[in-house]
C-alpha cells in the first residue's frame, strides 16, 4: 500500500504557478525538483563591509526552500526589495560548488562572477547542503521580503524625526511641545507626561537639536540630537513551547539577531490546557504563569539586543503572535474562559499596551502590539501566519495548516477563507510518545528505511528519542514497507519476513506492546532501552492526523471543493515546518497531493509579527482578517466523528 | 480726596443688566443693594429626608452673594436646574427672619409657607448675617448651576451602564468585551488592559449583570451588579498657597463635600518664583515638590471622601485647576523655562493621566483632567475661570481679576477677548507686609474707621495681623478719612488731629517708619506689639494695585475702552473674592464703577473644575478659549513703566 507522491492523481498544476509565488526559482534555474524528505543545512557566512567574514551561521531547513528565504527566517539579512520574484537583481550570494544558473543569474552577473558562485539568493533552492557567503548590505531599502514571499513597502509605526528648532523668544513663546510639533510636518503625534517631563530639559540640553520618537499616533520621546539612525524593535513569536524573538532594525527592514528558548511556563505544562488547569487549581498560579512568560520575553530581548550590539532603550516596540492562551496569559488575564466550553475569549483585540507591562526593560514607553484572535482556539499566532502568508491576497486554492498539540487549519479558495482548530494532542511535540522527545540535541529528526535505518539527529549526537517529524517519518516509512497495514497496526511476526526482510527483526515487543526498534545503542541491548516506535505511538499519531485531516476535509466539502482542488499547502509552526512534505502525505496529515505543492512555511507568526513591525498598513491587514475570516466551530459538528474514524486508517 | 463710590461719574449702567446675569434678584426682590464692604455670615443647616437637621454648615461671604451661590460655593447642595435666573423655582430654602419677597417666592409658596420663612435661594441676596434651612435634594437633575450663575447640563465625562448580558454559549461564542460593549447601545469606549484583567472574573462572578464604567472614550472597569448610583469625581483648585477639593457627585450635579489646606509645597516659599528658583538651586528639589503637591491632594481627596461617605474607588475622575507652574510641578516637569525669559510652557495643554500618576488612590484608573494654558502665566486655574464666569459667553464688557502674587486679568467686549498677566507681588497674601498674615484665624479681614477703628477678625479672636482684604480695606479706610495723602504718604502728624481727631493719636512711629496702630493688644502696648499699618505696606500695596491697574488699563485701550465702559467687574481667587468691593474701588485695584458692578466671583478656578466634571461640553469650552482668546505680553511694553507711575497714586 506504499503510495508515491509522483504516481498521484490530480498533478495538472504546474510549476509555474508554484514559481509565480516566489517559493520556487524562476524558470532558468533549471534545479532539481526535490522529494521533500529530509533537511538540509546552510553554512551562511556574513561578510563586513571590507568582504572579510564577520559571522557565522548554520541554519537547517527542508529541501526546496530558497537561500533567501533560509537566511531571512534565520534572521540574516540580504539586500532585497522586490520580494524574492527574481526581479530587484539584488540578494547577490556567493555559492560554494555547482548550483544552477537562472536567466536572471546570467543578465546580474559576468561569467566569471557566475564562476565564482555568485546567484541570486532569492532563485536558488536549497536542495542539498550549501556555504553562502552573503555581502554586506548595500542598500536603505524601501522595502524588506519577510513571510512566505510577502513584499514589505516600509512603514513601521516606530518613526523618528531630527528637527533643529528655532529657540523661543519674547516674540516667540509657543511652548515647548508645539513647537517640537510645529517643525514635524508629516506626523501629529499626542504627548504623554513621560514625553512632557522630558522635554524642557532634553530641549535645552541638546540645543534644540533633538529626534523625536513617535510610535503610531504618540510622540514617547525626544532624544538629544540626531538619533534616526537606531530605530528598532522586536518580534516575539510567543509559542506554548518555543518562544522566539527577533530584533528588527524598522528602519532598514533588516533582521538584526535572533534567538529562541523554551517558554519557561512549561513546568505548569506542555500544552495550553495544562496551563489553564494551573490556573484553576491554584489562584496563585495566573500570577506565577505570567511571570513565567516575562521572564520568557525579557531573557530573549536581553540576548538579542546583546547579539545585536543595540542598546535595548532604541527599542521602540515590540509585536506580539501568540495564541489565546498564551496571550491572555503574558497579559495577566485568567484564562478559564478559554479552557471550558463554550470556550470565551475576553476580547478578540488584546489592547496596546506597554511593553514594559509584559516585564520587558526596553524603551521606557515603548508599545507592545498583540495580533487579534479569531477565536479561543485560532488565535494571534494563525492572524500573523495568514499575515505572512498572504491568505487573503492570494487567489488560488491554498490550504495553511499549523501543527500543533491545538492544530489550527485555513482554507481560502481566493474569494472566502474559513479557520478552524482540531485537538491534535501531544503527539507532535513528542508528548504521549513512548520515546518521544521535543526537537532538541538526540532526537531524531528524519527517517528513511531501506535495508536498514537511516537516521538524521539533531547534533549528529546519540540518538536518544523521536521528534515529531521523526515521528511522521517513522509511520510513514513503516507504512511504505508495509510493516505497518492500512489500519495502522504492525503485521504479524510471520509475515514481516517476507514484507522487509531486512527490517524485520527489529520487530518485537515491549510486555504486551508491539514495538519497532529505530535505534539500538548495542548490539545486545534490551527493547526497553532502545528508541523505538510502539503500536500505542502509531495510535496517537492516528488520532492526531485524523483530527487534523477531518479538519480540513470538512473545511473544503464547506466550500465545495475535493483534496486536488489545493493548489498549494503551507505546513506552519514550529512541528509543522519540519514535517517532510513526502511522509506528510504519505500518513495523510495532508491532502494526496504531488510534495511541490506542499510547502514548508517556516514560523510564519514569527514572520507575521516582523511584517506587523515593519508596516502599519500590513498591521492593519492583519485586522482586517477578522472580518474576512469565518470561524467554524467543529466541535458541535454532528459529522465530525464519522469523519474523523474515516481520516484514521493510512490509505493510498 | 475721599471718593465715595455712590458719587462716581458713569452710573449708567442698570441693575437689571446685573439681574441677567443671575448674580442679583430679579425685580420684585426688593433686597436693598450693598455698600460692598464687610462681611455677612450665612448658617446653613442642611435636613435629612424626614426633615431633621442633619448637618450644620456657617459661611462667610461678601454681602450681595445670592444665598444660592453662598451654598454652592461652598459645596452645600441645594435643587436648580436654571441656573440661578429664578425660572425653575426648585431652590427652596427656609430663612430665618425677616427676609424681601420676590414675584417668583409669590408664585411659588403660599402664604403660609412665605410666613415661615420659605423662599428661592437665588433670589435672596445675604446682605446681613442669615440661618437658612436646606431641604434635601428632591430631584434627580438634568442641569446644575455652578460658577457665577453657569447654569450646565449635565454630561460628565464619567459615565455608567449597568447591562444584563447573554450568556456565552457554543452558538454564541462573542468575546467578553463585545459582548459587553454589544449591550451598550450610546457609546463605543475602548478598554485597557486593566478592564480586559477584570472582565472574565466579574462576568462569571455577578452572573453577566454588570455595571461599566466609562471615562471619556474609554472602559476603565466592570463592577458587579448595578452600581449607577455612585458615580464621582474630585474638582481641585490647586492654589500656590491654598489647595480646595470638591468631592462631586457628577451623576446629579451635586457637590457632596469640600476640603481646603495649605499647598504642602509651602515651606519651598510663597510664590510660584520662588519655588521654581529652588528646582534651580537643588535637583531633589522637583521630586519633592511633586510629592508635596501629591501629598496635598491625597489629603485632601481622603478628607472629601471620608465627610462625604464616599468609598474613594468610586472616584473615577479628578479636575486640576492650576496655574502653570503648579500643574508642572504636580506632574513632574521642569518649571525652571517658566521661571525665567522668555517664559515658556512645556505644553499648552497637559496630557490626561491617571488620578494615580499624582499620588492619588482613587479608583486604579481614574482619570486626571488639567485646564489648558494661555501662557507662562496665564494658567489652567484662569482659563477654568474663565469658564466658570463665561467670559466667552457675555455680551457685555467684563473685567475679570484674579488677584494674588500674580495677578492675572482679562478683558471682554463680549466680541474679543484679552487676557494678561501683572506681577503683584505678594502684598494680597500677606508678604513683605509688616504684621501680614493669610486669611486664617486672628487676621483683620474687614477694617472701617469711624470715630474708631472697627475690625472684623476670622475666628472672632484677638487681631494677630493683617490678610489681604484687611490691608486693602486699611488704605482704602486711610485715604477716604484723609490719614494717607493721594500719593500714598501719611500726612504730616501735625495735621492729623484736624483731619481725623479720635485716630490721629494712632499715628506713630516704629523705628524711622511711621505706621498706623490698628489694634493695640493693651492700653500700655509700644507700637511694635501692636498690630500696625506701616507706611512701607502702604508703598507694598500700592506697587500691587498700579502693576493690576496698568494691567487692565493697557488691555482696556487695547480694545479701545474707556473705564466706564466695564459693565462687570469679577474679583476672583482666594484673594480677590474677599477684597471688599467697595475698598478696591477706592484705592484704584479696579475701575472707579458702582460697587454693584464690582461682583466677588468666589473660587473660579474650582468651580471650573466642577464644571469640567460635570460636562464634556463645558470642558471642550476651556479648550476653545485658547483659540478665543489673545494673550498681550506686557514685559516688553514700552509704555509699561510709564503707565505704571501714573497708577502709584491714589486719585480720586
């Protein structure tokens, strides 16, 4: 029953229409399509302004994502304005060893440029492991590429104005604020007090020669003399697991450091339920979470202004993609709403507020902005994917999946977008897995079976556990082979021989459980202390791909359409966008489509936080969302469980 | 060269010009007018609902106030909706003796109740000490009256509505806040992380029966269960000398409770100069003037609360009045650009903040409101005067004067309006005067010389000194007997018995200084033992009233007015409000006019704090004048000095 992506019905899409998004070079590249297994690692070297390399940086990615792309999700800035469509001529990298030469590559650069590597970075694939030299920048763009091909147009809401101010006089008492404001033609921003106690002393101080700090409508501060230069800010993707934040110069548009830990709430809990539980039990626990989640934030902004060389007070705001839970939570707000049915959110817009309320020491005044929730179980982390996405700006068929312990799932067919969430579980984070472990040092990350095992860990260390990609490797391997029938059991003993007679020793039970032994650390060890997958492992991934399948099935029979009808699928998240698109399909987590089609998005709410940073008019598209998305609430759906025993068999 | 008032040239101006503006009785009144000297006192005892006397208030005015305004003044609430002009005929009150009886008492009482003393409160002038019963308030008002005869709808900026929301169900899964804000049909307020931190808990807890509370634009609580009946706010008068607190119940309009005290900020020095010279010499010394103001107001609000009964988290919004450098210095900016040339303001117009950002525990998130200003030192407590007398509202020509170490005056044609400042310094509050003191307990208040000297004392106890009104009554008192020459000099003592026989043995000498002995503690007492008039106050006060008379006589030709064309004088301020009429007239502090036209205005500045309380409309008002009115600098008049000298003197 193994199926191949290649022999798939419905392939009457064509690359073009995957290239006309920017996720795949240009025709002229001429690179191999990939078969989406695997990952493969960039060595980025950033060179200073003298050509000398100045840092280093590995980053690891699924096949098929472009260099661009790799080092723009990685927080490593290259010049670029047109939005990764092979247009700008500027993402120029040098690449170690031959890559294919798009015909953009041949009008941007001589024969011997092209002989030493040089590509444009937007048009080059990564389909095996790659060095790349990136320049440094040599451009103040106008616009920054951020999100999954998304062209940014800069406007962020943090804005800086150096004005030298004629200094009063009898004949001239305007007082202070207006005649700050006066010299300021574009922007009329209120004061606050913070702003006012300020002012007649940095005034006078600097001459009248100041900078004044405007985010959106409110002037938050004047700076002695000419200071636009430093103009930054951070976006946090606050995940329940992982929390990511990157420090953004708004002015450039470039990404400036990145960092990421494991939210420090988890001792209350690996998923939000937990988490809301917590507070339930205890009232002191609400408290205690949302220090958590500071403490969380303010670690990470410490790093990556230190990382940056940027003093944390040029940091002028900060933006915010989190789900409800995790939202509420940073804010102080009880969650128990959130956690039973019917499931309330206290407002689908969080407020603005300062960011130094979520505990963070930055500007003094600077802004913290929250994307708005769809509802309890879709909430500011999908907005910003959809953001980075462009869910709403793109006409074809597109299906967004977010893998998670709450897996959220898009649907837009260029004219409606309906959202929903399907419970998942934990089985993607590597919770309720007998060897189940999250994506850190010793887990295994990627699995092909031929005579033998093949393995992929992270830090090439000891294997120690399976993560979630590993773990839809591992099922989907095994179906393939067939040591694992359509109901996802494991055949009898007896048969193994004959199905995979390589792999079929490493077949055998843990006490009563079925089990297949991925890595034994020597020759003799027992089961027990092997990393293995066991019948009850499969049966959670089951579950969990066949909420997630009923989700979307049941979002695209509402608009009327069948699985071939996708024309693109974007796996988001941090499980999701490790996800080998080929066993993806092959489990059936996603529709049975050709793996082109199926595209890892990288962490889109982290993106969609950066793009919110960089321009007030993306900010408000993120609010638009809410209206022209429709929530559907799946859990009163009486079909939902016939659908859902439907989803859990593998079929080919 | 005495000059009685009654004698002046330019008495064509009619009583019922005064009647319009509510501040005397209509015809029928039949009150005798008032010399405009002394002082009456006004006991009010305030009854209960089942009509028992259940509090005792006694008051002292200039004679000529209305009863009505007596009491408003002074925070004792009596019913109106007209606003004093003795149409609504709500303002029954019962007085004690005989009192005249207008066309409006007949219509509205019978004769027995005419007979018991019954009549409308803004029809009785107190031209003598009166006993005034007040009935509890019997109507939940739609107006009140406050400042001189402003009659104000009531609009508050603080707003409730108690809602009985839907609860949240699968079919209706509307966030908390849109539910909320879905039920209140009138308004659309933003809400705050605080509200948003209370929203889930207070929901469930009261059931989704809620009360919100709105300032201006925004939800700043939710309190369970209906809480529309305790709905307050605090209008204060920030005085560099004497801070007063106005404990409102903005729902009615009624004043609930007031409190005054010396400014903590005392012991920084007297006057606004002072205290901005000591942030100059030592930089703690803006934080701890910002914390002797808070002090100050913190004390105050607990008082108001505590005599009202008023649990102080129902406060949601407080008023400051204050010239510019107290509203500075209680927020915390820098006033040294206001104590030195060219005088500049921070900002016209002050932020709001919270009640909380000045010290205040009131509820967590109440506002704090503060006048615009139309210069350095033209400040919130006039433009708040302004308002409160409707400077801008008037067709006639009005003189308004707030007299302190600062003097700051305004004139209206009722078409333009000008407004300027004059340093007084501190003679009006007792400074550089011999035996100067404030208006509190042992002062002289009111002096009027006959055969003898006749002193009223605050306190009824031994005379200790001399406020501002006594000093003025003292010259004014010197000149009309003849002891004081029109160039302010005491005549020769050879000429004293001639021109006052029983006095002249009250002249005498302290040092090289003649003085004039106005109470001899006892028969034996050498001059420095006494409390005396010194020729060097003399020169002190006439230095003030020809910096106040220059003042408005410049703003006066600047609009092309003669004297006699000013139909009203206000006096206004702590200050000013107690300066006899009668006595300003005589010595030049204002135009030589009919002491009926020279009316005390009480504190303005705090009763344009009310009305700001009371309505947003008024409060937009206040921002108006600045556009309405012009500010004339007149530190860079070269006609000043000259001006100046011409208004030493005292003529006739």
């Amino acid at each position: 029953m193994t199926t191949d992506p290649a022999d798939l019905p419905g392939d009457d899409f064509s690359l073009d229409d995957v290239r006309r998004e920017g996720l795949l070079p240009a025709r002229g590249a001429e690179s191999a399509p990939h078969d989406g297994t695997g990952r493969v690692e960039l060595a980025f070297t950033i060179e200073d302004a003298d050509g000398a390399p100045a840092a280093q940086r590995s980053v690891r990615v699924p096949p098929g994502v472009t260099v661009f792309d790799s080092a723009s999700w990685n927080g490593i800035a290259i010049d670029s304005t047109c939005g990764g469509h092979g247009t700008c001529h500027k993402c120029k990298v040098r690449i170690d060893g031959p890559t294919p030469t798009s015909k953009h590559d041949v009008r941007t650069f001589t024969r011997q440029q092209l002989d030493d590597g040089w590509r444009l970075a937007c048009l080059v694939q990564a389909t095996r492991d790659l060095a790349v030299d990136v320049p440094p920048l040599t451009t103040r763009p106008k616009a920054a590429t951020v999100g999954v091909g998304r062209q940014v147009i800069l406007r962020p809401a943090v804005q800086k104005r150096y004005v030298e101010l004629d200094e009063p006089s009898l004949a001239d008492q305007r007082p202070d604020l207006p005649r700050l404001l006066g010299a300021i033609d574009d922007l009329a921003p209120t004061a606050d007090l913070h702003v006012l106690r300020r002012l007649p002393t940095v005034l006078r101080a600097a001459d009248f020669k100041v900078t004044a700090v405007i985010v959106d409508e409110d002037l938050i501060d004047v700076e002695p003399g000419d200071t636009t230069g430093q103009r930054y800010a951070i976006a946090f993707d606050l995940g329940t697991t992982t929390v990511v934040a990157t420090l953004m110069d708004v002015g450039t548009g470039t990404p400036v450091a990145v960092a990421s830990m494991l939210n420090k709430q988890q001792p209350f809990g690996g998923d939000v339920i937990t988490r809301i539980s917590a507070t339930m039990m205890d009232p002191e626990a609400l408290p205690r979470l949302q220090q958590a989640a500071a403490d969380t934030l303010a670690q990470l902004a410490t790093q990556v202004c230190r990382e940056g060389g940027v003093d944390p007070e040029h940091v002028y705001e900060v933006a915010v993609a989190g789900n409800a839970t995790m939202t509420a939570l940073v804010l102080g707000i009880d969650p128990e709403p959130l956690g039973v049915a019917p499931f309330i959110m206290s407002s689908a817009q969080p407020p603005t507020v300062l960011a130094s309320d979520l505990g963070l020491t930055l500007h003094p005044r600077a802004r913290a902005m929250f994307f708005p929730a769809l509802g309890a179980y879709v909430g500011g982390d999908i907005v910003a994917g959809m953001l980075a996405t462009g869910m709403d700006r793109d006409k074809r068929t597109r299906l967004f999946i977010d893998v998670g312990t709450n897996c959220e799932i898009v649907v837009s067919n260029g004219d409606r977008i309906l959202a929903t969430a399907a419970p998942a579980g934990p089985a993607f984070e590597g919770g309720a897995i007998r060897c189940g472990m999250r994506a850190a040092d010793g887990a295994i990350e990627v699995i092909r079976l031929t005579d033998t095992v093949d393995l992929t860990v992270i830090g090439e260390v000891e294997p120690k556990g399976l993560c979630g990609s590993g773990l839809v490797d591992a099922v989907a391997e095994l179906v393939r082979v067939g040591l694992l029938d359509s109901s996802g059991r494991f055949i009898p003993d007896e048969q193994a021989p004959d199905v995979a007679p390589k792999l079929a020793d490493r077949l055998t039970m843990i006490g009563q459980e079925r089990v297949f032994v991925l890595h034994r650390p020597h020759p003799d060890a027992e089961p027990e202390d092997c990393v293995v997958l066991s019948q009850r492992d499969v049966r959670e991934l089951q579950f969990a791909k066949a909420a997630i399948s009923t989700g979307w099935t049941l979002l695209l029979e509402e608009l009327g359409l069948e699985h071939r009808d996708v024309q693109q699928v974007l796996m988001a998240g941090s499980f999701g966008s490790y996800i080998s698109p080929a066993s993806a399909v092959r489990i059936g987590l996603v529709p049975k489509l050709p793996v082109l089609r199926i595209v890892s998005a990288g962490n889109v709410a982290g993106e969609g936080a950066k793009m919110a940073l960089l321009s007030i008019r993306e900010r408000a598209g993120a609010d638009a969302l809410l209206r022209e998305v429709t929530y559907v609430e799946l859990s009163d759906r009486t079909d939902f469980n016939d659908r859902f025993v439907d989803q859990l068999g593998f079929h080919g």
